[in-house]
C-alpha cells in the first residue's frame, strides 16, 4: 500500500488541486492508497508518524513542495522505506534534481512504477537541533532571503502566477537592505578555510536551491560530496553582479565565488547568520554539517 502525504496549502493551495488529479487516477487504476491530508509540514509529520507503524508501506509520496518532504526526513532516513513526490510547491528544486515532472499523473506513473535510487541527504546541527536536508543548506544573506520570502505576500502571488522563482529574486533585492557581510570561517574535513566579507555559503547535496539557482551546478544527490559555495570579499555593487549569474551557474568563474566539497562542514562567521534547509528554518550558525550517504530511496526514472 502507498501513504499519500498530502499539503493541501502547498503552492498556495496548489497542493489540494493536484491531490484532486491523482486520486481520481488512483481509483480510476484501482491502486491501494491511503492518504494523510495536511495544512503544513508540522501537520504533515504528526500524521505520518502516527501512520507508519500499523502497516507495511510500500512507498511514501508526497503531494507538497521542498518543505513538505523536508518535515518528513526524519521518519524517512534510514528507513529504506521508498519516497517519491508528486510536485506542488513554489521551487520544487527536489523534484527537478530527480527528473520529476511537474505534470501530476506522469509524476504519479513513476511512483507507482516503483524505481528507486539510493540519494544522499546532509544533516545539520544548530544548537542542540539537528536537521535532515536533502537540497541544500542556506547561510548568510541567501539563509535571509527564504526568511523573507516565507514570510511574504509576494511569494503567494509568484506561485499563482506559476513563477515560484521569481520570489526569491525579489527576496533578493530587499534583502539587500538589511543584511550585513561577516567574515567566516569555514571548515571542510578538518580544513580551515578563512574568507573575509563573507556574504554567504550553501551547503548543496544537488546542483540548484531556491526555485531552480544552480548555487553548486557540479552537485549530485548520489556523489557522496557535500558541495559548499562561499560568495565573499564582494561590495554590495559586486553582489549586484554575482547574483544574477548564479541562475545558470556561471558565477562558479568568479574571482568572488569558491567552492569546496567534502563529507563534514562547520560554517562560523563572526557575525550570527540565519540558515534555512530545504527552505526551511534550519537555526543559525554556528552550524554543523555532515553528509547521510545513501540514506534515502528515492522513487524516480532518472538513471544518469
């Protein structure tokens, strides 16, 4: 049997209309489902946790967006219980990392078709919490930018608009006025590395965040490597300039720009930067990560 998670606020309420979609080929197919309908991520892992003791899934797919997933890691990792997700939300990033389209019944075709991939996942620890991420660790001005965007009216109008993306472009620009460089200190399998107005670093298990940014285009979610993008000794005139280039990946040629990869990442600025994962409030720094090799299965058709 399939456990269906489903967002039914995701993408502005996208997530009840594709819900709508796929149960009625679920019963048109006669394929065994049950289905947890929820009003956010916190919902969404309350109901699922009280579900997955009483019966021996066959899957677990979510009707949601990148948060909604990431609420459910911690019930997922380690599990070897299959995950797939039929995208709803405003970036979807997980599902374009994993070929996933965005037409609902082709997403639900690869679910029930039942091809996995073992994927990494990275957790992090801020404080006394830890988090499981799988798309990437947000640090610094981009950590502000989804802070923003959560919190926004305009996100809600991108995602009705179809534009989800474009929210962060414009998170970007007001966050402009209210974030300060800091410099950082980052530590890559026990390598210190040392930048000086550091305006941000991601932690990527795939190549985009942020509704399709390929903040670290060389990123696999299979590769064994945490890839981390530093963007530093930039003035803000400068950071005008990096950023667009971080839509198709070109800022990876930038003098401002360096990445580094290894398995276990400690990112300190002498500042306190904000960090989200999976787009999600993730604690701030100083912050610990480190790479989960092959702890998810993943439901998907991509094979290169």
């Amino acid at each position: 049997m399939i456990l269906f998670v489903v967002n039914m606020n995701s993408g502005n309420g996208r997530g009840a209309k594709v819900w709508r979609q796929v149960e009625q080929r679920l019963q048109a197919r006669g394929t065994t489902y049950r289905a947890v309908l929820s009003s956010n991520g916190q919902d969404a892992y309350e109901r699922t946790a009280a579900q997955l003791s009483d019966t021996e899934w066959k899957a677990i797919a979510v009707v949601g967006g990148d948060g909604t997933l990431h609420g459910l890691l911690p019930l997922l990792v380690g599990t070897g219980i299959p995950v797939g997700i039929i995208p709803a939300g405003s970036g979807n990033d997980t599902s374009r990392a994993f070929r996933i389209p965005r037409d609902p019944i082709q997403a639900l075709d690869i679910i029930v078709s039942g091809r996995t991939r073992l994927t990494d996942a990275i957790a992090s620890t801020s404080g006394l919490e830890t988090q499981v991420t799988i798309t990437a660790i947000a640090v610094g001005m981009d950590g502000a930018v989804a802070a923003d965007v959560n919190g926004s009216r305009y996100k809600r109008w991108c995602n009705r608009l179809g534009i989800g993306s474009l929210a962060y472009l414009i998170g970007f620009v007001r966050g402009l006025a209210k974030f300060s460089p800091s410099d950082m200190t980052i530590t890559v399998d026990g390598t210190v590395h040392r930048f000086r107005r550091g305006w941000l670093s991601a932690v990527a298990n795939i190549a985009s965040y942020g509704g399709g940014l390929r903040i670290c285009p060389d990123a696999r979610f299979d590769d064994g490597q945490l890839h981390v993008c530093v963007v530093h000794g930039c003035s803000l005139w400068r950071i005008l300039f990096v950023f667009p280039t971080i839509l198709k990946g070109a800022h990876v040629k930038l003098r401002n720009v360096t990445l580094l990869k290894g398995r276990q990442v400690t990112i300190e600025p002498s500042g306190r930067f904000l960090a989200y994962g999976d787009g999600e409030p993730s604690g701030a720094t100083p912050l610990q990560a480190e790479l989960l090799p092959g702890q998810l299965v993943f439901l998907t058709t991509f094979s290169g």
